[in-house]
C-alpha cells in the first residue's frame, strides 16, 4: 500500500510518470522539430521511479548484457545502492563485486579497470560521474555494453556519449564513447544521497542559461553548429525544477525526480548534436581549469559545485554585453605560447594551443568579427536575451539548492579562481563570453572582481 508521503510525491511528477517524454525518444515515437524525422537515440531502457527496490534483476535482465556480471561501485556507492544490486543479480547469474577506492577518472584508473573487467560479459555501474564514466569509457574500448544504477543526482553524464577521462599528462577532456543501455533511477536513494551532491547535478542545470547565450553566439559570429532541440527537450522540466530549487536542498523526491529529468534530457542532447555545447561553455572551461591547473589549491570540490559557481561569474560577464546598446570591439587575440607553458606544462601547452588556433585572430580575422557585431549586434543583443535569466534569479536558485556560490564557498584561493577565469579560454576551441571580454581588453579587470 503506497503512503500519503508517496502519493504526494506521485501526484507532483510529470502526467505519465517520470519517464514521460524519455520513453516516447526511446521508443521512436519522438519527432524531432528540426529533422521532422523521429528521433533515434543509443539507449535502451531508462527507469525512473520513487523506489526501484525489488526491480533491479527484471531490469538488467531485460537488456541482455550476458551471463557473468560484475558490479562496479565504491565504498560509499556500495552502501548506498551496490550491495542491494549486487544480491539481486545473483538470480540472474554469478556476480563479481569491484569496489574501488577513492577512484578517478583518469587513464591509469581505466587501465586498471579495464584487467579487472577482463571476465565479465555484464558490467552493471553503481554510482555517479566518476564510476559511469570509468565504466562508460572501458565498456566502450572493449565492445560491451553496460547499465548503470544512479546514486546521485551529481552530473548530467548518465546519458551523454562521451567520458570525462584525465589523460595522462594531467589534461582533463571529454572523450567519445557509448551510451549505457540500461539507465536506472531509484528517486528514494537519490534524494538520500549528500545534499551537495543534488546541489552540484542542480548547478550542471543552472548552467543551461550562460551556455545557450555562448553556443548561439559563437554559432551567430562564427558559424559553429547549433542546435535548439536540446533546449527544446528539456525547457519545460527546467521551469518546473527551478520551481522546486529549495526542495533539492531539503532532500525532496519530487525536485530529485525532475532534477533527474532534466540531467537526462540535457545528456540526449549529446546525442542529436554530436557534443555537448549546449551545457558546456565558458563556465564549464573555469571549472576545467580548476581541476587541471589549481594544483595543492584544488579544495576536492565536484565538477558541479565549481561549475555552478563558474556560470554566476560567466552571467554577470555576459550581461556586461547584453546591457550596452554598443557592440563589443574585439583586437588581434594575445595569447603567450610561453605563457601557456609556465602555467600548463609544456605538453599540455602544445596541445591546447593547436586546439584552440581557429579562435586566435589576426587583424584581419578581429575586423571581421568586429563587421558582424557591429552589424548583428542589436538583433544578437535581443535574441541573447530572450536566452538570459536575471543574474539575481540565478544567484536566488543556486542559493535555494544549497550550492557553494563563490570562491571563497569552494575553498578555492582567489587568486586561482581569477587565474580560471582568465586563462580557461586556452584550453579548447569553444568561442565564449570569455574570448570576447579578453580581445575587448575587459576580462582582466572582470576577472580581479570575482572570488
């Protein structure tokens, strides 16, 4: 018998459940507005339920990943979920348990787990960013397929096709690889789980402002790739889950239910576009530079804590531009290869400068660039706006989520923050706010303001 608790949080999700509109994509039965065409995604099966408990063999079973599985989580993921999936596999086959400690993403870890994996046809993940994409990316190399079991709402990767991976110069990127073919939210376990840890998965949301601003004005003055399906899947669930932001920091099943949502559906987006600019811009660069380059003075923080606050900085940056009726004015790009080498090491160095050479400007490029602003920018200006929310409201939200909102909040130095926020832009050919700012001759002077 359910309890007044539970109808309440039922009566709150979405009409059809909590997969509404996740399973119509996965069923085909989706029409993309952009194609006209239905739309075609790499998954198989997504759950998600207030409680899950009892479920998880039918579940796995229905994918047909193979005989011998193995359960990859750490210790605390084990408690929270791994040991509960790994005794209910058990009627489905034998069953290795692959406890990590204190893993990270990074290519020593995958090689590590890829021996460890060498016998397993099922590979189940129980956990968040760092084991699905440890799992995700070894799965990847080696032709099998996975699921993957959520014990926080910490990150929007659960359905992207690409790997958070370090590689072995210390460069943290986004590498291809696969899409899990199970995806499976136990809403109970999840709203249970570190409140910081919603906060940090609330915060990879908030982000959805500042980068659409970025990615369609990178695409308006140079020509990138943009698409609005991403936005289109997910704007309805953002409204009703910036409605329920106070709740994400109370634990709420509810708010962890379309917070979930719109992770899952901000993760499709990788899939219709082939990357992840929709929700990764300037404020995803910060926070890439943090945990690349702040060295001793990185706090521990998550990916998400730092990129909420990072999309603070990169909004009140932004609306720098969208309150002048003037277009910016940007001059040849300066950016010091032996610099870069100081601060990055020199491979790193190489290997950001070649990244990001199509955005260096000579005169003759910035004056080009300058032609379209001057030329575009009001009606830019206008339709970069009816992207924005108020700085304020932003601020507001990130607040009621309990997310860390400055520097100071991280444990991060200001002087390595402000470093962040000056020199992410070297590390990948991503057209932002920040490039702009820094050829206007601004960001220094923005960048001495934040902390």
């Amino acid at each position: 018998m359910e309890t007044a608790s539970q109808q309440n949080t039922a009566a709150c999700a979405p009409e059809g459940g909590w997969a509404v509109l996740i399973d119509d994509i996965l069923a085909g039965n989706w029409i993309n507005p952009e194609t006209g065409r239905p739309a075609s995604v790499p998954y198989e099966k997504i759950a998600i339920a207030e409680s899950l408990d009892g479920a998880e063999a039918d579940l796995v079973a229905s994918l047909g990943l193979g005989e011998r599985y193995a359960v990859v989580s750490d210790a605390a993921t084990w408690d929270a979920m791994g040991g509960r999936v790994a005794s209910a596999l058990k009627s489905l086959g034998p069953v290795d348990a692959v406890i990590l400690d204190h893993p990270h993403a990074d290519m020593g870890a995958v090689s590590a787990l890829t021996e460890r994996l060498s016998g397993a046809d099922a590979v189940i993940a129980v956990g968040s960013g760092t084991i699905n994409d440890l799992c995700k990316f070894v799965t990847g190399r080696t032709n099998r397929r996975y699921a993957v079991f959520a014990t926080a709402a910490s990150m929007n990767g659960y359905t992207s096709t690409t790997a958070s991976i370090t590689l072995e110069n210390g460069l943290k990127v986004s590498l291809p690889s696969h899409a899990p073919a199970g995806f499976f939210v136990d809403l109970a376990v999840t709203a249970a789980a570190p409140r910081y840890l919603s906060a940090a998965g609330f915060a990879d949301c908030l982000v959805r402002s500042v980068a659409q601003i970025d990615w369609w004005m990178s695409h308006r003055l140079t020509g990138s790739l943009y698409s609005s399906v991403p936005y289109i899947l997910q704007g309805a669930d953002e409204r009703a889950l910036n409605a329920r932001a106070a709740g994400i920091a109370e634990g709420r099943i509810e708010a962890n239910g379309y917070l979930h949502r719109v992770l899952t559906l901000c993760g499709f987006g990788v899939s219709f576009t082939g990357m992840s600019n929709h929700g990764s811009m300037g404020e995803h660069q910060i926070s890439h530079y943090i945990d690349c380059f702040a060295g001793e003075n990185h706090p521990g923080t998550l990916h998400g804590q730092q990129v909420g606050v990072a999309t603070l900085t990169m909004a009140r940056l932004q609306r720098i531009f969208l309150d002048s009726d003037k277009p910016p004015v940007v001059r040849p790009t300066k950016i010091d290869p032996s610099e870069m080498a100081r601060r990055m090491g020199d491979d790193i160095a190489a290997q950001c400068y070649a990244e990001i050479q199509p955005k260096i400007f000579d005169a003759a490029s910035a004056g080009e660039i300058n032609e379209k602003l001057s030329e575009l920018w009001p009606t830019l200006r206008r339709e970069l706006e009816a992207f924005a929310l108020p700085v304020a409201e932003m601020e507001r939200l990130l607040r009621d989520a309990g997310g860390p909102m400055t520097a100071a909040d991280l444990g991060l130095p200001a002087d390595t923050y402000r470093e962040a926020v000056l020199h992410c832009r070297e590390m990948r050919n991503r057209y932002t706010f920040l490039d702009i700012a820094a050829d206007a001759g601004i960001l220094d002077d923005f960048a001495a303001g934040e902390a």
